[in-house]
C-alpha cells in the first residue's frame, strides 16, 4: 500500500515554507481531499506566520529568531497531521496521494547481490 511522508527531516524554515505552499496549493479544491485535518485555513495562517517570522529573524534577534523556531514547530506539526489525514482518504490510491503535494514513501528494494 503506497502511502506519503511529511518530508521534513533536514529541511530549512524556507523549504518547509515552500513545502507547505505547494501542500496548500494542492489540496485546495482537490475532491480527493474534501475536509482536510487539520483544515486548510490553519495551514495557510501557519504559512503566513512562518514567512513573516523568518523575515523578522533576519536581523538575528532573540525574540524574532525564538518566534521562528516556534513557526517553524507548528508547520511541522501542521504537516505531519495532513499527511497522516491524506494516507487515511487516499487509502493506497496512489494516483491520490500524489495529487496532494506530499512525497511518496521510497519503498525497500530487494538485494540483487551482495558484495563481499
């Protein structure tokens, strides 16, 4: 059964800023995913929050840099909970789950040969 992933190990608040505009682009209007969870409106509002927390933070502020990690923590949950809602509506359907914007898992490939 093909599922997504969140995909955010390793990326930077500008990339999860992207990540989740293309998410938001992907689900709104998407029949697949009708009542997303949670819903579109707060993955907006988390967008805006991040794109101007990260504008703030470029001066290197305490403040401004402690209220980006904080956007930066709830984009990652946001994301994490939306894709966890697009695995449970898809169910498998892979022609779905790529309509979301998320990542597809890799899936193990078996060994052909093993090296010495």
């Amino acid at each position: 059964m093909e599922k997504v992933k969140a995909g955010l190990r390793g990326l930077s608040a500008d990339q999860k800023l992207k990540k989740g505009k293309l998410v938001l682009d992907s689900l709104s209007g998407n029949p697949h995913f009708p009542f997303p969870v949670p819903p579109l409106t707060e993955l907006d509002a988390t967008c805006v929050e991040l794109q101007q927390a990260c504008i703030a933070a470029l001066d290197r502020g305490r403040i401004a840099c402690s209220r980006k990690e904080t956007a930066v923590a709830t984009m990652d949950l946001v994301l994490s909970r939306l894709a966890g809602y697009v695995n449970g509506a898809a169910m498998g359907d892979s022609t779905k789950l790529i309509s979301s914007g998320f990542d597809l898992i890799k899936r193990a490939e078996p060994r052909t040969s093993i090296d010495a």
